[in-house]
RNA sequence: GCCCCCAUCGACUAGCGGUCCAGGUCGCGGCCCUUUCAAGGCCGUAGCACGGGUUCGAAUCCCGUUGGGGGCACCA
C-alpha cells in the first residue's frame, strides 16, 4: 500500500489496500507500506499517523517497518544520471527527462483486467528528477518496486495509464516487471468518485458513526469481489482463505451505504453480549462520553437487536443516563394509564421485567385498553420517546424512583 | 480533443456456449409476529444497454454503436 501523505486515509484506498492485504495473507506473503511523500508541498504532518491508527483500527497489519518514498532520493538521482550517461535520458530545463521509446506498444498482463496494450508514441518523456533535484513519483515508485522486491502491484485503475511508463522505466535499469492488477474504483451512488457529499469517506468518519472494522472489512472485500453468487456474510479468516485476485472484477462498483449498515447490524447482533458492551464503552469513550460502565452494559443487552451503529446508541438508551423531556402531545391524554401505572409499580416486588409486564398488563386490561393503547404513553412518559427498547426491560434498568418520578411529571402534563 | 478501461435487477454480484423463460444479498412493497422501533419468518418487485456477426445453440465469444468511468503535471 503507497499512500501519499495528504491527510485522512480515504475508505477507496483502504479498499485497495484490503485486497492488497487479502492477497499477501491469502498466499502467505508480505504486505508493505510505503509513504510516498515525494511531494513535499502537500505533505501533511499528521498525515502519516493518521493513515497507521486507521490502518491498526481496521486490522490491516503490515509487514516490516514503512518506508518513505523521499528516502530513496539519492538512489533515484543516482539511477538518473546513469541513464543519462546511457543516453536513456537527457537533461531538459534543469529537470532530467527519460527518453520514451517512440515505436512499437508496451504491454503486460494485468491480473483483472487481461492484456492492456498503449502505443508507445503515446507515452510522453517522463520528468525523472524535477529541477529541484527530488525524484518523481512515476519514477521513484518503479524504483521503489525494484528495491523492494514486490511482487504484485495491486493499485487502482486511476494507475492504469502510469503503467506503460513505468514498465519502460524498469525495462530500462534492466529489472524484473512485478505483476500489475489495477483494481475498479469505488464510486458513489451518482457513479462519481466517492466524496464528501455522497457521506462518510475517511476511515475517521466511518469509525465516529459507530462501524464495526470486520464489518467494514467484509462489506469493502464485496466491493469488485466475490467468492461466489451466495456468500455475503465472511469473516476476516474466511475473508483470507477465499480471497482470489484472479476473481476481481474489472467494473466500478458503488458504494450503498445502506448495505453496509445492514451488514454492520448483523455483525453487532452477532457480537457475544459482554462484547457488544465492551465495543459500545469504547466508542462511547472516543466520543466523549462519559457513563457509567455498569449501566452501559446493563443498557447494552436492551439495544443490541435494535442498532446497526454504534453512534445509534446515544439516542436509544439516553433515557437512562439522563432526563427527559416528553413531547405532552405524545403522551395521548394518558392520564389515567400512568396514574394506574404508577400505582401498579410503586410497591411492586420484584422490581423486574417480568413482573413489571404483568402489573402493566394487568392495568391496561382493567382500564380496558389494548396493550398499544396503554403501553405507548408509558413509553413516552418514562423514556421520553416514542420508540424505545423494550418497555419492561427498560424500565426494570431505570429503576423504580426514577420511573415513578417520570411516570408522575408526565401524568401531571398529561391531565 | 487524445489515450485507456468498463457494461447482468435501483445497488453489490453469481454466471466463464446448452443445466438460465438468469441465482444470491441490500433496498423497496406486502403479509406474519408484536408494547414502539428494530430483529426474525414468508411472499413479491426488478436485470443480461443496443445492433450486427460466429454457432445447431449466446447473458456468456468477436466487431461496432451508445452510455459510464479513469488518465493526459517538474501531483501522487
């Protein structure tokens, strides 16, 4: 993976770079991270410690340390002054310039695309090292390969037209061609390359709205990928074990951030309970909220089949951890339902779930009212809501006080 | 403008010449369940861009058209 240092790491490279990872895991290789920094001017500091959190947040661990394009400066100024003294480049302006050949095509076999033929009279005179001495990045990058030894250079199809140049390149220091893939871009829902307006597109945003990495992982692998007409639902392991670059599509693919959400759902309805909390206090954490852990995970087994994100949370147990403020025209004249409810629970023993059901019910059916009928002021007195976990167990977490408390104001406004 | 790539339901895709009057998933619609919302169950909606070939036979192969995307920097 070679991104260049320009800010947050973008949900598209990480596409690319999971297949990448895929591949190298899939086939008991490496997976190499290089900062391709050669473009001082728009380098951006934090940059590069942005791009790793997120890269460990996903689970996308690389091998050996990263490098830094810029390093190889010397190197690359070395290998241009050799070609110019091979006559394979000149000097242009200050700048050193390869010399393309003019006939003939170049062409290689890319992985998911086949064969990819460019005349070569088409290709232009490559800048190899700018007039201020720092490499370029379709020179520095082959050479790059080179040193490093890859093997496949599984990029974007944005690279397609750098190709044919940097294959001259290699043929002419006399190296060996990796394998290029060029794999599709992910595109938005207008078919326009994902950006801000079609939603969350850095890995930091996907993160803050509560997306699980494995989902994110599986749902990004379906992306120009799959393993057959049936299996959606993959684990990282099975991820890796089924992954076959031979098998990417060659289109473009949208971005459905519908699919992903119910994809995030089921890997949140599937976590292990104590888990789901576990991840819920994190999030909350890094959010900046600050509540009690003992009644997150409490709140937590209420919300499980109800959220697809994390950030959902907030709003569907904030009833617990703070106050609330029902809407009086919700609480549909409800007087006399809470006024029963309240008196139902006031010495209720025990003060649980099930016996909660049964004293409620027990009210409504005396007051004559259907369940929908009687349940939803309760709901919204207590829970300040109209939607809401389930009733019994939420009022069972809040406790007897406060709920006689909410049950009272609401009748108050209610009447 | 030039170069390159792509083309199956609204979206992601399976399909690699007959087993496809095209299968799965999301979405959408309906029904069931139900204390709200979800979840779950059942049913349904919707597609091989178009035109020529090749072949006994084409979603699958070839050519063209159209449409979409990407690239044309001393950016990466």
């Amino acid at each position: 993976m070679a991104p260049s240092p320009t800010g947050l790491l973008h949900i598209g490279n990480v596409r690319t770079a999971l297949f990448n990872w895929l591949y190298a895991r899939h086939e008991g290789g490496e997976f190499r991270l290089r900062i391709e920094n050669t473009d001082t001017s728009r380098e951006v500091a934090e940059a590069v410690d942005h791009i790793q959190e997120s890269l460990r947040w996903l689970g996308l661990d690389w091998d050996g340390p990263h490098t830094f394009q810029l390093d190889r400066m010397d190197d690359c100024r070395r290998v241009a002054d050799e070609l110019v003294a091979q006559g394979k480049a000149y000097q242009d302006d200050g700048a050193i310039r390869f010399r393309m050949p003019d006939e003939g095509v170049t062409v290689w076999n890319d992985i998911v695309r086949g064969p990819v033929e460019f005349r070569n009279e088409n290709l232009a005179d490559l800048v190899l090292v700018r007039s201020d001495g720092r490499p370029t990045y379709n020179f520095a990058s082959p050479m790059e390969d080179v040193w490093d030894g890859i093997t496949h250079v599984i990029r974007g199809e944005d690279h397609i037209s750098n190709t044919p140049t940097q294959i001259n390149i290699i043929r002419a220091i006399g190296a060996e061609l990796p394998i290029y893939a060029h794999v599709p871009n992910v595109a938005g829902a207008d078919g326009k390359k994902l950006s801000k307006r079609h939603g969350a597109v850095t890995v930091a945003e996907f993160r803050k709205d509560g997306y699980l990495p494995e989902a994110l992982m599986n749902f990004l692998a379906l992306l120009g990928w799959a393993p057959d007409g049936e299996t959606t639902i993959m684990n990282r392991g099975e991820l890796v074990t089924r992954f076959d670059l031979t098998r990417v599509s060659a289109s473009p693919a949208q971005f459905d951030y519908a699919k992903l959400d119910w994809m995030n759902g089921v890997y949140l309805r599937e976590l292990p309970g104590e888990e789901f909390a576990h991840r819920l206090l994190i999030w909350l954490g890094e959010n900046g909220y600050d509540w009690d852990a003992e009644l997150v995970t409490q709140a937590a087994r209420l919300v499980q089949e109800k959220i697809a994100r994390l950030a959902e949370f907030p709003g569907f147990a904030g009833f617990l951890f703070g106050d609330v403020e029902p809407e009086p025209a919700d609480l549909d004249g409800g007087a006399q339902i809470l006024a029963a409810a309240d008196e139902a629970l006031a010495s209720l023993e025990p003060f649980e779930a099930a016996s909660i059901e049964a004293a409620l019910r027990d009210a409504a059916d005396r007051l004559g009212l259907k369940p929908r009928q009687a349940f939803q002021p309760i709901r919204v007195a207590v829970t300040g809501s109209k939607v809401s976990p389930g009733l019994f167990e939420s009022i069972e977490v809040l406790g007897r006080e406060t709920t006689l408390n909410r049950l009272r104001a609401a009748a108050a406004v209610a009447a």
